[in-house]
C-alpha cells in the first residue's frame, strides 16, 4: 500500500513511518517542519526506496492538490497538528488553523482526489486522535473512555481535535469518503519532544533543575507506548471498518506523581546522583488552567475486532525511554534550543 501519512516528521508520525516502512508499505510524509518536528527522527529511513519527503503545509490546499496527484496514495493517515495543550492554552489560533481548517483541507483534497480515481472503496482516510476530546473522567476506575462517550473538549487543543473529528464523520456521512477513526491515549517513547511531560522530567533530572508537577500530581493519565500506538494505527488502517471508531490505550492509569517517582526510580539506578534521590527535585507547580483529573481508555473495540493488544508494559516502556535519552543526548539537546522550548518547562504538558 502506498499510504500518505501527515505529520510524520513529528513523535507519533514518525513511529509510523517507521513502521509502515518496516511493514513494506510505500510512505510519502508529508510534514511543514514546525518547530516540534524533526527529520533526524525518521533518519533510519530516509534512503529506503520505500520512502518519500513532501514539505508542505496541510493550510496550503493547492500543495496537497498537488501532492495527491503527484503520488496517487491509497490511504492517508493524518497526524499533522498542533499537539501541546500548553501551547494552546497561550496562542489557539494555530490549533484552529492546523487542526481544524488543516484537517478540512486533508478532506477536500483528499475527496476530490478519490472522485477523481473512481471512488475506490479500498481508499482510507484514517484520521488520528486524542481520548482528550472525551473530557475528564471521575476518580472511580470502572468508568472509562469508550467509543460511544460524548464528546465534551475542555482545552483549545482538544476542542480543536474533537471538530476535527466530527468533520471527518461527516464527511463520511456526507459524501461518502471511507474513512476510519482512532481516539489514542497519552503516548510516550523515543523522539518525545523535549516539552512534553516525560522528556521533560529525564532532562531535568539530568540537569539538577526542579522536576515540575502539576497541581497535587493526583492528575491520571493512561500511558503507551508510542510503537504499540503505532502497530495499533497501521492494523486500524488495514484491518478497522469504514466508517468506525477505534479507542486506544495500554490500561495503564497512573498519577503524574506515580509517574515521576517511576522515573526517578529508574534514573537513581542507571544514573545514580552523589547523594539523594532524583526525587528530591520534585517541585509542585500552579494547576494548569481547566486540567482534565483523569483520562482511561476501554480498547475492548480494538481488541476484539482486530486483534490488537500492546506489547510493552509501563515498567518496560519507562526504562527503554530513559535508556533512549541517556543515548540520544545530540538529539535533545538540539531541540531544546528551539523557539518557546524553555518557556514551557515547568508547565510541560501531562502528555
Ligand atoms: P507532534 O507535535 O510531535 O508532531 C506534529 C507534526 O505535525 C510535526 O512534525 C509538525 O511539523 C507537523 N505539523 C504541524 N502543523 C502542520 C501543518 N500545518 N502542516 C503540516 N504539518 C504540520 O505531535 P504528536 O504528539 O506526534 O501527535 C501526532 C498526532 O497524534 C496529532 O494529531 C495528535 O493530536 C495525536 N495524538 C497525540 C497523542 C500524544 O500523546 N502525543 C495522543 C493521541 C493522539
């Protein structure tokens, strides 16, 4: 399959690449090269006969009218988006840009090239997705995100994604374009980009600087590993229904401050300080403006339809993370330079 994939320059998009490549699938990634992407991240690629480069913003209708033509894809998984709700919180604008006008550009282009072909039923438009549009859960471990809970978005960024979401149903609904949905939880692994929760707690551990935590730290996120997201993606894509939803989450429910103590365990026994613990650091920060208390997912739809489960357990995934930024110092650092990086640190994303 030749599959258009949006955004895959950046941390999820790039696993996929990844992956897609590994599977033997034909990859054009499409990717403006925002501050949050990174081609270095799909380096292990880049010269396989398997894969293209296309620089170009999903705002620019008339590059992916032109993009579509010139590569004839399949299917198109799209990521490309603006992804961190602190930044959303200070400047929602590009969130309504990328995010919403972006992903209706993806629809047109991608419609009208679809008719153009004959309208193939084989074609997937395979939109990309955040639990985050679900809004906050209540403490009581029984209740958890499914495909059927209402929508109700608390931040600009995932108001942004849940009218992202709702104009590929409907352009389903309306005109018929196959397409298929996935809503993932919190996602973690290589390539995090250094403001972003857990990247930020390994680098500031490294660096003695405080390890900020939201609020109490009583906030639960649903972590995965970002290669099981990935394999969940491109079995959705081949294997998910037109027309349906797909939640995916590792049952993985952990506080933010469990998460950080996890962490610090972890770096205490492969980088251990002259004395104390990397928890010592821990510094709680003001709340977040309307944080969401708790995100969990039901995969059940996922698991049973298509077979999907994830591989690699928290435990496992937090200690390949942290071995990965130990080995990956070139690569972060030169990130942490870029514009807006540093501002954040101390209001990181729990995500
Ligand atoms: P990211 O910020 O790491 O990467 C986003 C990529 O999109 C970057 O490479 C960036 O250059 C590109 N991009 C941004 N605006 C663009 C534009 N206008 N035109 C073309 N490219 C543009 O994001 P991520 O964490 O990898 O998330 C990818 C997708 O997965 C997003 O749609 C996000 O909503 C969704 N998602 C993320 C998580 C998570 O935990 N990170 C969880 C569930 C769903």
């Amino acid at each position: 399959m030749k599959i258009l994939i949006t955004g895959g320059a950046g941390f999820i998009g790039s696993a996929v690449v990844r992956a897609a490549v590994a599977r033997g699938h034909a990859v054009v990634n499409l990717d403006a090269l925002t501050y949050a992407a990174c081609l270095d991240n799909v380096a292990s690629v880049a010269d396989s006969p398997l894969y293209a480069f296309e620089h170009a913003d999903i705002r620019d209708r008339a590059a992916l009218d032109r993009i579509f033509a010139a590569h004839a894809p399949d299917a198109v998984m799209h990521l490309a988006a603006e992804s961190h709700v602190d930044r959303s919180i200070d400047g929602p604008g590009d969130f309504v840009e990328t995010n919403i006008t972006g992903t209706y550009n993806m629809l047109e282009a991608a419609r009208s090239y679809w008719v153009g072909q004959g309208k193939p039923e084989s074609f997937r438009f395979h939109h990309i997705s955040t639990d985050e549009v679900f809004g906050s859960l209540p403490p009581d471990p029984e209740v958890k995100f499914t495909e059927d809970t209402p929508y109700d978005p608390r931040s600009p960024y995932s108001a942004s994604k849940a009218a992202s979401d709702h104009l590929v149903r409907a352009w389903h609904e309306t005109y018929g374009l196959p397409v298929v949905l996935t809503n993932c939880s919190n996602n973690y692994g290589p390539f995090h980009f250094p403001e972003k929760l857990i990247p930020v707690i390994i680098l500031n551990a490294l660096a003695g600087k405080p390890l900020p935590i939201y609020g109490d730290g009583s906030n639960v996120r649903d972590w995965l590993y970002v290669e099981d997201h990935a394999e969940a993606l491109l079995i959705a894509l081949e294997r998910g229904q037109i027309g349906r939803s797909y939640n995916i989450g590792g049952d993985n429910e952990r506080t933010n401050l469990e998460l950080v103590r996890a962490l610090c365990a972890i770096l205490d026994e492969k980088r251990p300080k002259p004395e104390g613990s990397y928890a010592d650091q821990i510094t709680f920060v003001a709340d977040r403006p309307g944080h969401d208390a708790r995100y969990a997912i039901d995969a059940t739809r996922i698991r049973e339809e298509l077979g999907w489960t994830p591989s690699v357990t928290v435990e496992e995934g937090l200690e390949r993370t942290v071995d990965w930024y130990l080995a990956n110092e070139d690569w972060w650092r030169a990130l942490q330079g870029r514009k807006g990086v540093g501002e954040r640190l101390g209001r990181g994303k729990a995500g």
